[in-house]
C-alpha cells in the first residue's frame, strides 16, 4: 500500500477523488458526498487529503483520511477527519499507515496536538486510535446546527 497526499486539481484527479468519495465515505456515515467543485475547494484548501493506493489493485484508493490544518492565536490546531478504509481493505494497517502519515505532517507543519472524534459504535477504529497513542480527552463537544 502507498500513503500520498492527494494534492492534483486535474480532472482525472478530481474525478478520482469523487468516486473515491462516493465509495467510501458512505461507508462512514450518511453523510453528503462532495462533488467535483467541492474536491477542487478541499484541495485547494489548508487541509491535506492523505489517500491509501492498494498498489495490487493498479492503484485503487482504498483508504482516505484528511487532516485539518489553521492557525489560532495559540498556535496551529489539526484536527483528523473522515478516516475511511474501504471493507474489502480492513485489518491490512492502512488505517494506522494514514493515521501515523497524518501526525507527521502536522508535526512538520507545527501542531503541537492532533484532535479527532469517533462515535462510540465504532469500536475497531477506537481501539486503533488507542493503539497509536490517542487518549479520550474530558471536554464538552457542543455543536450548533445551521440548518433553516
């Protein structure tokens, strides 16, 4: 397996990335998938798309996690989101590869912390978390729904 950063706007990467998207991150959640104009905007953003390739695969995605990056008055923040590896690739370490590829960069890009959340049913993706030296943290998350 190859861990890289997704970092090409052409539209043979940009569709890549959508189908990619749209394979995987139902597999996550319900949540709705990002179209090509809102890849676009995610690579051209702050936040750094890692992708796991199954090399035995001619190169397929089978994995993807993307790592936020900004800076607050205190210093930069990274927060990891959307860890997804596809069903057929589990149990092979690319979780781990990605998570372990994610804390480096933001080590490199000057985080001193990273941060995540994982729903409680999620269990294999807690105890890997644990695994690679995540602690739970005591805090209130709140949230505030825009919604109309």
């Amino acid at each position: 397996m190859l861990i890289e950063a997704a970092a090409s706007r052409d539209q043979a990467s940009v569709d890549e990335l959508v189908e990619a998207f749209a394979r995987l991150l139902p597999q996550l959640s319900p949540a709705a998938l990002p179209g090509p104009a809102e890849v676009r905007d995610l690579l051209a953003s702050r936040a750094v798309v890692l992708v796991a390739r199954d090399e035995a695969a001619s190169g397929r995605i089978a994995g993807t996690l993307t790592l936020a990056l900004y800076r607050i008055p205190t210093g930069v923040k990274a927060w990891i989101e959307d860890v997804v590896v596809d069903a057929d690739a589990r149990g092979l370490g690319l979780g781990e590869q990605l998570i372990r590829h994610a804390l480096e960069i933001a080590r490199t890009r000057g985080a001193r912390h990273v941060d995540l959340t994982s729903r409680a049913t999620r269990e294999a993706a807690n105890r890997l978390y644990h695994r690679v030296g995540f602690q739970p943290r005591t805090t209130n998350l709140y949230r505030f729904d825009l919604k109309d």
